[in-house]
C-alpha cells in the first residue's frame, strides 16, 4: 500500500521560510521522480516543482528562485524548502508520485496547510 505522508506545514508571517516533508512508503522511492503541487481556496491544483530520480529539478515560474524541491533517497523523503514566503503561497501543498514519472498510478498524499500572514 503505497503512502505519502507530508509533514511541517505552519502559518508563517510574509518573507518567512517553511519546509514541508512527504515521506513514501510502499513504493521503490528511488526509482522515479516526484512532485509538489498546492491548490488554494477556489483554484485549481496546480504544479509547483518536481524532481527526477537524478535529482533534476523543475519549478514554476511563480516559485522560481524562492522555493527549493530535493530528495533523500535513504529517508525515501522528498522536501520542498519555502523562502521569501507570499501571502499568495497560502495553501494546501501535497505531495505526490506522478504517473508522468514513472509511477503506475497517480499517488498523492492528504495535503499540509501553509498558510501565509500579510
């Protein structure tokens, strides 16, 4: 049974930093990339940035240069670094095993709440 579990949401004040956790279990964490996406009240869930199983790395313009995704295959943890955090971050951020990566399904975690204060 394959689980994504995050962790380290929070409410932040404005140009603060936050780090959120998904740990895997269930699945091979190596093997394949993986992903974060966030929806926000009333929006649509969208892609935040990704990783490959080689560590490359991928981001949305919106996040470009304040938000840092990397992996430890060993913990079969993938990590999103937040800085210069924006009341427009404020959201439910999820983790999620993508089948564009690889994975035979689209596996998602239950979602962590960062929440942002002006």
């Amino acid at each position: 049974q394959v689980q994504l579990v995050e962790s380290g949401g929070g409410l932040v004040q404005a140009g603060g930093s936050l780090r959120v956790s998904c740990a895997a279990s269930g699945i091979i964490f190596s093997l394949n990339g993986m992903a974060w996406y966030r929806q926000a009240p009333g929006k649509q869930r969208e892609l935040v940035a990704d990783i490959t199983r080689d560590g490359m790395t991928n981001y949305a313009e919106f996040v470009k240069g304040r938000f840092t995704i990397s992996r430890d295959d060993a913990m079969n943890t993938v990590y999103l670094q937040m800085n210069s955090l924006k009341p427009e971050d404020t959201a439910v951020y999820y983790c999620n095993a993508p089948s564009w990566a690889g994975w035979a399904d689209d596996y998602w975690g239950q979602g962590t709440q960062v929440t942002v204060s002006s």
